[in-house]
C-alpha cells in the first residue's frame, strides 16, 4: 500500500499552487493504466478525456479565485451504479448493456460535481449490489490490498469504490451501503467507509437493491475526508471537524449477534481497541441488544432485499436471467416467494425494530463492534466454492445489516496495525446521529492502531 494524501492535504497544496488540479488526474490515470495494477478490474469505464478537459476547468477557475471549493478539481471515483449524463449505468452487469445512456446526472454525482470534484471514471461493484465480497464473474475481481501476492476478496458491493482510493486511482470515491456496501469493502482494504442516516441523502439516480434499506456514502483515507464527502452529498455546508476527546466517551459494545462466530484476527484486533479506548479513559460497557435477534427473523425469507429487489428486476431477470450472477439472480428470485402480506409484516417489525433500539441505545454515544466478523477471503477459495462464498458473504455481511435495519449510521475505522490483515471498527448510532458519529471517530482513528 502507498501512501497517499488526504483531501485536506491535497486541497491545501491545490490552495498553494504546489500541485494543479490537471496533475492529480492525470497521475491517477497513470495508476488505473499501470498493467502492473488493480486498474482494469477497479474500473469499468475510464472518463479520461471528460476528466482532464474538468480539471483544467477547475485550474482556470482557481488562478480567477473562482474555484467553487477549496477541493475543487480532486478526483473521485464514481460506483457503476449511479447515473452520469451521456453514460450507461450497468450496476456491475451486463444484462443493462443495450440501457439508454443517462440524460442526466444522479442528485449526489451532480453536488461532487458543483464542489468542483473531478468524476475519474465508474468503479467495478458486485452485480446488482448484491453481496458483501465483491466478486464479479462479468468484469474481474480486483484484488484486495491485503496480500497481493495471493488475492483477498475486496469486499462488496462498492469493490472498485474502495481499491480505487487504496491504490491512489482516485481520492475518494462514491459508493453505496445497502447492508455494509461501503463499510465491508473500507474495512478489507485498511480505509475509512461511512454508512450516512438514509433520509440525509437522496436516492434518485442509482440501480436500487432495496429502496427500504439502501444508503449513499463515500469511501476515503481518513475520518475528515469521509466527513467532507458526506456534507457534499447530503448538500450541507462542509464544516471542519471537531475531534471528540476519548475521555469520556460513553461505548456500548453489543454481545447479541455482533460478537457470535468472530475471526481469531478480528477478535484479537477489536480487543485490542477497545483495551486502548478504554486505557484513555472511554467508558466501554457490554450489554445484550435482543432487538439484534429479530433481524434475522424479519430477513428469513430472503428480507427487504429480496422482495424489493425482485420488483425492480423482474421483468429483466424473466428475459435476460441467463446474463446474470447465478449467486445475485438466486437471492434476487427468492423475492418471488414473498407475499404482500409478509412485506407488510416486515415493515411492521422493522419499524418496531427501530424505535426499541433507539430507546435502547440512548444512554451511550455509540455502539462500537467490528464491522465484519470475517477477514478478507481468498478469491481462489470462493470462485467456484458455493457453499463458501455463502457462508463468507453472511459473515462480511452480519454486522453492518444490523445497523442499516435499524435506520441508523454508522463509519468503519482502520483498527489493525502496519502489516497486520485489514481489520475494521465500527462505531454506529440511531438514525440523525452522524455528525456525533464522525466527532467520535475523529477522536479515536489514530490511537485504535497503537
């Protein structure tokens, strides 16, 4: 992994004439083109010309002190589920191949676009969101950064999202989390992955998995990073960021669901932080959530996903079915068993769900787990593996889905140390909590790694 900047740190030396805006795509561009790289199967659509003419834009209006931001002309990269004028949005597969392009960009594409961020190009992604892995059988797997050498999963459905930030092929990236999208593949990959309060962000503009459960969030290098994407996103001013002191801060560390069936690694690492937060002073406490047993319960027919899936995809799936994923069109035709009524009873008991854990999590800031209860797998071990890649998919899976069933939010943190395997931390709260949640995280990303 190389090192790389921040989006403070780049906007800083865009401020100061030390770089332009022209330079920094074009050095992503020789990352994505590097045939020793993850370039061809991060991406699935290169903008380059549209990127270099954005950039210069951007130059011009920064030496006229015109820049609409002070990131103005940072590259980002965008998920292939989202729409962008003149493209067509494949979401991962190729049963959209003959799509008419976009007429116009989705809401959250539009405002990265207003504050001046360059769009690089659309990143891989699980076909259809559907899966926390990040395989796919139509455009390649890119390879996790964790042991190149060998090939780790890099977590789904935003695969591409997250190795385009690790690898330098952009500086930040759009993706989105229907059950940990963005905090599953941030975690495997040693970067930061925020899940926003879905109603902060609009939804218009992208292939949906589950319009019940689905968010929009950006993937980055840091806390503040993800923070600022997030204010971009949500259109609210970019406010900086005051770290909370760890002395203080009050954690619930849920024993329901989130610690059953850990990863020898990820319980050693989550350990390990919350030894270090508790030594500066958090107030780390254990308790039983038993809300978190009913989530399994209103998903045993396949849940939200599938039933919701299935309505947007059934008539593409009964004439181009052969095209798809057999793992995402398997999970996406279980929504057909799914009556009206036991959609109607979900709903019911989500909304239970919800509101009996918000008056549960009340009295802490944050609930604090790790944020996959798996490391990243070999991609050789699930390739053709089914019964593998299942039990895999559950694991990476588990944890994040609590959270975006109870319409909360949630970021996940780095918690390994240098040349450990990718671990991450979660800290998640209810619903309307994110800046608390991004204050937090401020507060403790470094000192975790310790």
């Amino acid at each position: 992994m190389i090192s790389l900047p921040t989006l403070a740190t780049l906007a800083d030396d865009l401020t100061k004439g030390r770089t332009t805006a022209r330079k920094l795509v074009e050095e992503c561009l020789a990352r994505i083109a590097d045939s020793n790289g993850e370039g061809q199967r991060t991406f699935i659509h290169v903008d380059r010309d549209a990127a270099l003419a954005a950039a210069d834009a951007m130059d011009i209006l920064r030496k006229a002190n015109a820049a609409p931001s002070r990131f103005a002309g940072i590259p980002l990269s965008v998920k292939d589920l989202f729409d962008i004028t003149g493209q067509v949005t494949r979401a991962g597969s190729r049963a959209l191949d003959d799509s008419a392009p976009a007429e116009v960009d989705a809401p959250v594409v539009a405002r990265l676009r207003r504050a001046g961020f360059v769009v690089i190009g659309r990143t891989n992604m699980t076909e259809f969101a559907y899966s926390g892995i990040g395989i796919n059988p139509h455009y390649g797997t890119p390879k996790g950064a964790w042991n190149r050498s060998v090939g780790h999963v890099p977590g789904g459905s935003s695969s591409g999202a997250a190795v385009s930030v690790v690898d330098g092929m952009a500086h930040g990236a759009l993706g989105t989390d229907t059950g940990g999208s963005c905090r599953i593949p941030a975690a495997y990959n040693g970067i930061v992955g925020f899940k926003p309060t879905q109603r902060r962000i609009p939804l218009d503009g992208g292939v949906p998995l589950s319009t019940t459960l689905d968010s929009y969030g950006p993937l980055a290098r840091s806390v503040t990073c993800c923070a600022v994407l997030d204010a971009v996103l949500a259109n609210e001013p970019i406010i900086p960021l005051q770290a909370r002191p760890i002395r203080g801060m009050r954690l619930a560390v849920p024993t329901t669901v989130a610690l059953d069936e850990l990863d020898g690694t990820v319980a050693r690492t989550f350990d390990r932080a919350m030894d270090t937060l508790s030594r500066q002073g958090a107030s780390i406490v254990r308790i039983e959530v038993p809300e978190f047993l009913d989530v399994g319960i209103i998903g045993a027919k396949g849940g939200f996903a599938a039933a919701e899936s299935f309505a947007w995809h059934r008539f593409l799936i009964t004439s181009k079915g052969d095209i798809y994923d057999s793992r995402v069109s398997a999970r996406i035709l279980r929504g057909e068993a799914i009556t009206a009524a036991d959609y109607i009873e979900m709903l019911n008991a989500r909304r239970s769900l919800i509101a009996r854990t918000a008056a549960r999590l009340a009295p802490y800031d944050a609930l604090v787990m790790p944020t996959a209860a798996n490391t990243p797998p070999r991609i050789a071990d699930l390739a053709e593996d089914d019964k593998a890649f299942a039990a895999a998919n559950i694991l990476s899976l588990r944890n994040c889905t609590l959270i975006n069933m109870i319409d909360g939010c949630a970021i996940s943190l780095p918690a390994h140390r240098e040349g450990e395997v990718p671990v991450g931390l979660m800290l998640a709260a209810a619903g309307g909590a994110d800046r608390r949640i991004f204050e937090l995280a401020a507060g403790m990303e470094d000192l975790i790694r310790v």
